[in-house]
C-alpha cells in the first residue's frame, strides 16, 4: 500500500494546484506553442540546442488548450519524474522514497516555472540517460540502506506539502498568471474580465498592464470619460509608445482589430511571431486565421487553416472556418487603396483620424481621439 501514497499525492497536488494556480499559464503556453507535422518544423528543430525535449514539449503543450488536460501531462511528468529517481537511487541501495518525492517535487518547481513542457521533458531525459548510465556501471546488488517508513512518509508529505505552498505564494507565479489573464482576455474580447484583472490597484503596482485596461475601456466606450483614473505619463499608457516586445505587438494587434482596422492588425499579428522561437505560434495563427477572416481575405484564410490542419488539436477550429468561408475581396483596386488608413505616422491621434477618413466608423476611434487628446492638453499645460 506505502508505494501508492506518493504517486498519490503528487498527483492530486500537482493537478490542483495547477488547476487553481496556473490554469491561465497552462492556456498561455498552448498559445505561444507549436507543433505541426511539416518537414519544415522538424527541420528547425534539428538546429536547436535540445531537440528532443523541444520535439516532446512541442508535442505535448499543442493539448494545453484544455487546461484539464494540460494540468494532467503536468502531473504525469512529475510522477514519471519520482518512479525514475526512485529507481535510481534504489541502484545506490537507497530504498528511501523521500529521495524520489524530492526529485519529483524539484521537477515540479522547474516545471511551473518553465515557459512550456520542454523543460519538464529535459529532466526527464536526463534523469532516463543517468538511470541507463548508472544501470550499466554499478551492475552488482548494493546493500539497502532504509529509513523508517514513518519518517519516510512524513518527510514526503512535509516535502509535497511545502513545494505546494510555495507555488501559492511565488510572487513568479502569480505574475505570470496575472500576465495570461490578461493576454487571454484581451485575445478574447473578455472586456470585464480583463478590468478585473488590470484594476486601477493592479496598475497603480505594474504601470505596463495600463494600456490593456484602457483598451478594456475604450471597447466598452468608457475610455475619455474614465482615462484619468489610471496612472498614465505622456508617451506610455494609451499605448505602449516606442517599446519593442512581444507584449506591445499584441496588444497592437488587439487593438487594431477591435477598432477594425484589420489590415493593420495583421501587420500587428506577424510582428508578434518576431519575438517567438518558431516566428509563429498557435495563437498567433489563429488570430491570422480571424483576422483575415474578417477581413474578406479567403485565400489567406485558407492558408493559415492549412498550416493549422498539420497540427493534431485545431481540426474543429479550422472546420469552422472551412464551413462559413468569406468572401474574396479584391487586392489593390484603386477603390480599396483609396480608402485604406495611413498607419505610418507616430502621432496616435492623427492614426485615428486616417482610420476615420477610411471610413472605419468604429465608435472606438472617436472615444479613443478625445482620450489622446485629452491627455495631450494634460501634459501640454504642465
């Protein structure tokens, strides 16, 4: 029975917790995920410093998008972790599993602060490569050394049990989480959501989640009328200004495609996959995918849905798409480019007069020029 109690625990806390404490990370990781079965991905996986773990975290986070299910590879790699160090030390005659539950439990940490899968992948590999090693080096029976089963069991759960609350309370953590709350919602046009998140409090703290509070207001038509309730300075806080990252491309690329300004947001969504290891990811396909969609662009919709069909989790995304296809607008007839906005400029309020000009009467633009300007007269009569 005693070797059932700690797979036992290590799943329930394991799952919990990610479930309770990561749940927006674990969608955040399938977002800027990618695996696809094309001889060009493998090919640049070749290239990487640790292609087998990539390849396996590659194909493991593309089912992070159920975040039940991703909670679940979670604790299956943190389980597969203990019986391995189990073993391994058992070669050392150390029949102890607190030194198991311990490995596991630092495989856990690793994990839930990785960026995706891969890392808990690596440790795995490496600690089959040391298993096999130690397998075929000290071939002869060593004399078991064992602890208590008492103390075994209560130095295992203490270990469970702190490595749990530490996970609760990381500050890493829970920025991290606050981060894929916030992306997650402005991705979905989750408005409310997002103001939940990026609360006046929240952006007293981390003056960056600013803009995408604004932009919650200025898609709900509350921006001018409440802009001054958050920190703002003259060049940072509508936006973000000159700041090159891959947080300021996508909340460019939310932005433009909620004031439907499509076009850009496609500009937006490709700079996004600058700052991305593959220079694309699940997420940023299917906001392609939307954007073109919207646009009338049928030919690229397409394209991105058979990018996406060579993955193994987005079949009913892409039959949507495939069933309720847009119309094919022409490119570049002297009637589209006459009309097109002009975002060339680095003056916000005279983009939103080009979108207006454009034609583009998205009540956003108005709320969002008044806003500019009165944040212009702000800082001008300073």
């Amino acid at each position: 029975m005693k070797k059932f109690v700690f797979p036992t625990l290590l799943v329930l806390a394991v799952f919990l917790i990610t479930i309770y404490c990561q749940r927006f990370t674990i969608l955040r990781q399938e977002g800027l995920g990618l695996f696809l079965l094309t001889p060009d991905f493998f090919r640049d996986l070749l290239f990487d410093a640790f292609p087998l773990s990539n390849l396996a975290g590659s194909f493991l986070v593309q089912f992070y998008s159920n975040f039940y299910v991703g909670a679940a590879i979670v604790s299956a790699i943190v389980v597969a972790e203990y019986f391995i160090a189990k073993g391994l030390f058992r070669r050392f005659g150390l029949d102890m599993e607190v030194l198991g539950v311990a490995c596991a439990c630092a495989a856990w940490i690793a994990l839930a602060r990785a960026a995706n899968p891969s890392m808990g992948m690596a440790i795995i590999f490496c600690s089959l490569a040391a298993y096999a090693a130690v397998s075929l080096l000290f071939r002869k029976k060593v004399e078991k050394r064992t602890i208590p089963a008492g103390f075994d069991i209560s130095a295992g759960t203490l270990a469970i049990a702190a490595v749990s609350l530490y996970i609760f309370l990381s500050p890493f953590i829970k920025e991290g989480e606050k981060w894929s709350k916030i992306e997650f919602a402005a991705v979905q046009g989750e408005w409310k959501y997002l103001l939940r998140v990026a609360n006046v409090k929240e952006a007293e703290r981390d003056i960056q989640v600013v803009p995408f509070a604004l932009l919650a207001l200025n898609a709900q038509g509350r921006l001018a009328d409440e802009v001054d309730r958050y920190p703002i300075m003259e060049n940072f806080g509508l936006d973000f200004g000159d700041e090159m990252s891959y947080r300021r491309s996508l909340f460019d690329a939310v932005l433009y495609n909620a004031l439907g300004c499509y076009n850009e947001a496609i500009h937006r969504t490709h700079q996004c996959g600058d700052f991305l290891p593959h220079c694309t990811s699940f997420r940023t396909l299917r906001m392609l995918v939307k954007e073109n969609h919207a646009l009338g662009d049928s030919l690229m919709v397409v394209k991105y849905c058979d990018i996406l069909d060579r993955s193994l989790s987005h079949r009913e995304f892409v039959g949507y798409f495939r069933n309720n296809p847009c119309p094919q607008r022409t490119h570049n007839t002297p009637g589209e480019s006459a009309v097109a906005p002009l975002i060339v400029t680095k003056d916000p309020m005279g983009i939103m007069l080009q979108m207006g000009k454009a034609d583009i009467s998205n009540p956003m633009v108005m709320d969002r020029y008044y806003a500019y300007y009165k944040v212009r007269e702000f800082f001008t009569k300073k």
